[in-house]
C-alpha cells in the first residue's frame, strides 16, 4: 500500500455533480513521482511549468470577460496553495487540485501514484485521471495462530496495528497414553476457543470501525477452522485465499505488501468477471459496446458499469442544456439545442456513469476492448 490516498467513492460522486454556468473550472494534476520530484526544488520547477502553461492558456482563449476574471482568481489561488506549506507532498505520488471561484471550490485530493501531469479548464471538474486511481477502500487484515492474534486496519495509505491478544492454550504434550488424549483434548477445545474469539473480535471490528475487504493470515490447517467461526457479515468481506505471510514475526510493510499483491490479483479477477459478463451479455441486449452506444446507455440511466481503456481518446458531443452525449450531431435530439464538441468525451462519460452510481474501470492492457471500439459498458435493463 504505502502512499496516501484522498480518493473516495464521495469525493468522485460530489466532483461528478459539480458544473458551473462557464468554462471556470481549473483542474491540476501535479506529478509527484519521486523518481523524478523528489526533492522540493524539483517540485517547484514542476508547479511554476505547470501553472504557467495553465496561465498561457487562459490569457490567450477566446473567453469572456467575466470567465477570464474568475480562472485567473483560480490560478492565483493554486498557487497559493501549492507554494504554501507543502505538507501534501508526503506520501503522495502526484496531486489533484480543482478550483472555481465562483462555486466557491477549491479541492485538493492526494494520489498514491504518479499521473500524467496536465491542466484542464471546463465548466466541471476533471476527473477522469481519478477513476484511475480508484478509491481506497477500507482493508482489515488478521494474523491468527493457535494462541495470539493480530489485526491491522487501514487503506491505500498503510496499515496499522491496531487490536493484538493472546489466550491460554496448553502447549503440546509427547507422553503417549490416556494422559496425552486428555491433554490434547484439552488443548485442542483451547485453540478452538481462541479463534472463536478471534472471530468475534473481528465481527465487533466490523461494527465499529467497518471495513471493505478482510485478508486473513494463517497456517492452512487453521484456515477452515478459521473461516467455519466467522460471522456471515464478516465472512461476506474476506479476500477468498489465505494470505502467505510468517504470522509469527510479519512486520507491518510485510502485511502491506501482502495486501497489496492479494488485492491487486483480485481486481484482476474482478475485470475478468466483468469482462466475461459483458461478452456473454452483448447478444442479450444487456451491453454496448462502441462509443455512440456507450453514450446512448449513459443518457438513458441504463449503465451498470463503465468499462474503457485508460488512454482512449474519442471526440464527441455534449449538450450543456440537458446533458444529452453523442458520438456526433449537430444539435441536441432531446432539446434542439447547439451541442457542443469535445475532442475526447471520455470525460463526460466518466461523470455521467459516476453520477448514476455505475462502476468505472479504466483497464490497462486488455486487449478485449480493442473489438468493441476501447470502451464499453453492462447494463442494469
């Protein structure tokens, strides 16, 4: 895990909401990569390149007055936060910054990864680049041996150890005959004992502190004793493979990056099913693939998920009236409006499918969106 992350599921439905009556909105994405930034001089450099190509943009558009005005207002105040004190420089692998005056905005969101840096200035945040990202999600993860147990919780910023206990269990007993039955009995309904409390104990974590994903480290001749003890709202949450780690002595990165290559191989699987699902579902009616279709899915509420390549780029046009989106037209079929152009829509639909609460992935190296024109989307009717 190991780098902070301020994206939620609220902060890309609030952002997807936002729109302003002009092109006022002023988006920032700051690499942080430390290959490259790592030093404050270096940052520097990068903010002063990157707001002045975003001055040099505003000043030389065709604007308005009043547009002109407030993107200005914006800019200044970027800097002013990005040349303040640089607290969100640590952790973070690059920076979002959106700003607009007259919606009274200015939110800055910190990224666990670097992004392509880039300004953006349009009537509604740039968000995009987010969905990238993804939220963090909140991440339980459990050590459970015969006698103690460990939990740590946290997100894409780390873990931290946060509940660790231990219970009386009988060690093992070698000298054979009834004694040693009754001995091994006896220790057998100990450890029996403490995993049902290491059970409950994540069940009252759940309850207090919820979390999204449950890891469990153990030995394999625990793990369905563990898993028979769980409680049905606890067991919902667990990752479905034990996780391989030295529950004795693992340290605390050593459970980050355990975590880290557990989730990453169960969002694989995650974009497996779902790509499954929308090649079984398109002879059904319950998918569309290709932009003008995607687009028409949008509008109409229908979309489930939203799938597309993380680097598409695809011209298209949005009505600022009604929000209809289309591959092409000249005007608006739902109002008669002028619509208007954008060189890449992608962002548009990104927006329209967080604002009906549709899943986004933007998937990298799948080449079975390549056929259905690189973006696509399941669909609830």
């Amino acid at each position: 895990m190991g780098a902070v992350n301020d994206v939620t599921e609220a902060a890309l439905r609030e952002l997807a909401r936002t729109r302003a009556e002009e092109d006022s909105v002023l988006s920032v994405y700051l690499d942080l990569d430390p290959a490259h930034f790592a030093i404050a001089a270096a940052r520097a450099s990068e903010i002063d390149s990157l707001l002045d190509g975003a001055h040099r943009d505003v000043e030389a558009g065709e604007r308005s007055r009043s547009e002109r005005m407030h993107l200005r207002e914006a800019l200044a105040h970027a800097r002013e936060v990005l040349d303040g004190h640089r607290s969100w420089a640590r952790g973070a692998g690059a920076l979002a910054l959106f700003e607009c005056p007259p919606l009274e905005l200015s939110r800055l969101l910190r990224l666990p990864q670097p992004v392509r840096r880039a300004w953006v200035i349009a009537d509604a945040p740039f968000i995009a680049p987010l969905t990238q990202v993804g939220p963090p999600g909140r991440v339980c993860v459990a050590l459970v041996d015969e006698r103690f147990a460990r939990v740590a919780r946290g997100d894409a910023s780390g873990l931290r150890e946060t509940i660790s206990f231990g219970d009386q269990v009988h060690g093992r007993h070698s000298k054979g005959g009834w004694s040693q039955a009754n001995y091994q009995r006896s220790r057998d309904e100990g450890v029996e004992a403490h995993l049902r409390h290491a059970a409950r104990v994540l069940h009252d974590v759940l309850r207090v502190a919820p979390y999204d994903r449950l890891l469990i480290a153990c030995t394999q001749p625990l793990w369905a004793r563990v898993l028979a003890k769980l409680h049905a709202d606890v067991r919902a949450r667990l990752h479905p493979e034990r996780v391989s780690v030295d529950v004795s002595d693992a340290s605390i990165p050593d459970l980050e990056r355990a975590a880290r290559s557990a989730l990453a191989e169960e969002q694989r699987a995650h974009e497996d099913a779902l790509l499954a699902a929308l090649r079984q579902q398109r002879g059904r009616g319950r998918a569309a693939a290709g932009l003008p279709a995607v687009l028409d899915a949008l509008v109409q509420r229908r979309v489930a998920a939203l799938m597309y390549d993380a680097d598409l780029e695809v011209g298209g046009v949005l009505c600022s009236r009604c929000g209809w989106l289309g591959a092409d037209a000249q005007r608006c079929p739902v109002d008669g409006a002028t619509v208007e152009r954008r060189e890449s829509i992608v962002e548009e639909a990104v927006q329209a499918a967080i604002a009906q609460s549709a899943e986004v992935l933007a998937l990298r190296d799948r080449p079975e969106l390549g056929p259905m024109g690189a973006i696509a989307a399941t669909l609830r009717f």
